[in-house]
C-alpha cells in the first residue's frame, strides 16, 4: 500500500529532516516505435510496483531538481533587494497524470518539456495536494 510508506516530519538521528517526497525517476518519453511525445514524461515511483499503488499519486505535483551554470536569483526571496539570494539549482514542475500500463508506471505532464539530459535522472513525487 502507498499510504504505509507516507511518514511523519520527524528529525533522524543524523539531525536531517525526514524527507516529505517520495522519489521516483524519469524513464522515458511516451513513445510509439516510430514517434517519440515529448510532451508526456513517463515516471517509476519508489515502492510502486503495480497499477492500484498508483492511485495515491495521482495528481501529485512533481520536481525535477537540476544543477545550472550560472546561479540566478530565488523567485520571491524575501531578503533586501540590493542582495538577492541566488541560487545554482531550478526546478520544473509537472504533475502525475494517470497510471501507464499494470507494472506501476505513471504518466506526467511538465510545464516545460524534460530536456533529454534528464532521463534516467531522479525526480522528486511531492505529497501534495491531497486527494485523501
């Protein structure tokens, strides 16, 4: 069950948060075997292995965290604007769409298209919004 692996925000012994995502990676665009759709990425989730798990993640927002050159500044830090915060990492956004196929795969739309650098790279499954 999906529910079971959701835990509570507790600190571990190491003094790190528990992490509130679950993980999952970018496996392949939604493809055919001549066409490729870039516009529907095709994730796994940690721990869901058949087409019921899913069900919990549908509709949950998703992350794909990368690393860039040049450091740009936060949206909306709320610090003095002669010293922005800057920050080398981004962020795009998606979210689970339905299930694809029965071995626990899901289909996600991104805001903007996953480059094809990604694949194979981890993504982040946020436990919101709630459909619970």
């Amino acid at each position: 069950g999906a529910m079971e692996d959701v835990k509570k925000p507790q600190t571990k012994k190491d003094g790190r948060p528990t992490r509130l995502y679950a993980k999952g990676a970018f496996v392949t665009f939604r493809r055919s075997n001549a066409n490729q759709r870039n516009r529907c990425a095709i994730l796994q989730i940690e721990g869901v292995n058949n087409k019921e798990d899913t069900e919990f993640y549908l509709g949950k927002r998703v992350a794909y965290i990368y690393k860039a050159k040049k450091a740009k500044r936060k949206p909306y830090s709320a610090v003095k604007k002669d010293q922005p915060q800057t920050s080398r990492y981004r962020v795009i956004w998606g979210k689970v769409q339905r299930a694809h196929g029965n071995n626990g795969l899901v289909r996600s739309a991104f805001k903007s298209n996953l480059p094809p650098r990604a694949l194979g790279g981890a993504v982040r499954i946020m436990l919101y919004p709630s459909r619970i």
